[in-house]
C-alpha cells in the first residue's frame, strides 16, 4: 500500500502515528503539511481510486484530527532535528515571553470556545523528539475568561484523549506564570494520552492561563508533546512562560 494511502486510511482511524516507520518524505512536503496541520485547515490524501484528494478540518472532529495529525508529523520528519539550544521568544503581539530549544513558526486561525469564534495565534516548533506550541486568543470581555478556558482546555484534552472515563477533566494542578491573572481556570495538566487503535501512548504537559494586555482580554495555552517523558525539558518551557 502507498505511504500516502496508509497514512490517509490510519489518520482517519484515529492512529496516533508516533510509532510510524520513518517513510522517506522529502523535507518540502513534510514542511508544507505541518503548515497545514498548525493551520487546522487541510491536508493531502490519496483516495482508493489513487486520485489526489484535499481532506479539511472543520467541526467538532478537527481539534482531535490537528493532534493525530500533528503526532503523525512529528515521526514522519523524524522528529525534527536535534537543536538542543534554548532561545527566548518575545511574542509582542500577545505580550508572551517564553523559552523553546528550536525557532517557532507562527501560524493562526480561527476557534470556536462554546459559542464564542474567537481569532487564535500560535507559535511551535519540534526539537529532540517533541514538539512544543504556545498559542493566544483575544476575548471580547474579561468575564468570558473563565468559560472560554474551561472550553479550550477541554477540547484539547479530549483531543489528546486525557479525559477520565466518566467525561471529567483529570485533575490539574494550579499554575499562574509571572503577569498573569489568578483564575480558577490557569491549570497545569500532565499525563499520558491513549490512542486505541495503536493501543500506544503519547506524554501531554500542557498550560491554560489568562491575561490582560493593554486592556485587552486574553486566553493562553502551552504544550509539549513527546513519545516518553521528558521532565527536564518540559519544566524549562512551563518555568519559561511569563508576561513580562
């Protein structure tokens, strides 16, 4: 079966593609589906027919889709190179200051928090065997801060499938970086995320928080993601994030 195909067929499965043999993709095409994944928007398939199709994210389904995929792209580019040297990133737009081994790339597009569609920026990159992505959105009023938290958050868990059994979001742990609001929503959550087709797993340290910058409401989400645990790295990322 072409690589295109099986990748297609297992994507649509749910396949949390991390264990995928390293298929000899050239750097361009892999750079230019990241792209899309970072996007949400679409993505290349081959259908049985062998014609060339564009798959797109929408609905419910894309946030669970963005992180297969994203998963899936990380093993297909080997996990990126290995560039080891901490950088800060001064994120003007969104007043965020953080810490990455590797440059991010910005990407953005729209998400909807309940029945709030809000503009999200985003910025990621992969080093040493995982990727790294903080990402921003603006909120009309500072009471909706709360709610749009409590929707993002669960919307990435589902999609990294964190959620407990009965539905309830696992138990996080309080965290507000430097300039940051208290709210009950600024949380800190680890864990191991299942994928039940592969029956393989995937480690999740991820941050929801909350600011206002220059009278403007705004959510925040931070995340590493890597095949086994990586302790030393994930606490240089979450220590990193401030708002200066």
């Amino acid at each position: 079966m072409p690589a295109a195909t099986d990748l297609s067929r297992r994507t649509r499965q749910g396949f949390v593609a991390h264990h995928l043999p390293p298929w000899p993709l050239e750097q361009g095409a892999i750079k230019g589906l990241w792209a899309r994944i970072l996007l949400m928007h679409s993505f290349p398939v081959v259908g049985g027919d062998g014609q060339r199709r564009v798959s797109r994210l929408s609905g419910t389904g894309r946030a669970g889709h963005v992180a297969v995929l994203a998963a899936a792209l990380l093993m297909l580019a080997g996990c990126g190179p290995k560039k080891g040297e901490w950088r800060e990133v001064q994120w003007d737009e969104t007043g965020l200051r953080f810490q990455v081994p590797c440059k991010p790339k910005e990407s953005d597009k729209p998400i909807t928090l309940g029945v709030l569609t809000v503009p999200m920026q985003m910025q990621s990159c992969h080093a040493d065997g995982a990727m790294y992505a903080v990402a921003s959105a603006p909120l009309p009023d500072l009471s909706q801060v709360d709610d749009a938290l409590t929707h993002w958050r669960q919307s990435n868990l589902q999609a990294m499938g964190l959620m407990e059994e009965d539905g309830a979001l696992p138990a996080g742990r309080t965290h507000v970086p430097t300039g940051a609001l208290t709210v009950p929503g600024s949380l800190r959550v680890q864990g191991m995320g299942h994928d039940r087709v592969s029956d393989q797993a995937l480690h999740v340290e991820a941050l929801w928080f909350a600011a206002v910058r220059q009278q403007q409401p705004r959510i925040y989400y931070a995340v590493i993601y890597s095949a086994e645990p990586q302790p030393a790295a994930a606490k240089a990322f979450m220590d990193g994030i401030a708002l200066p």
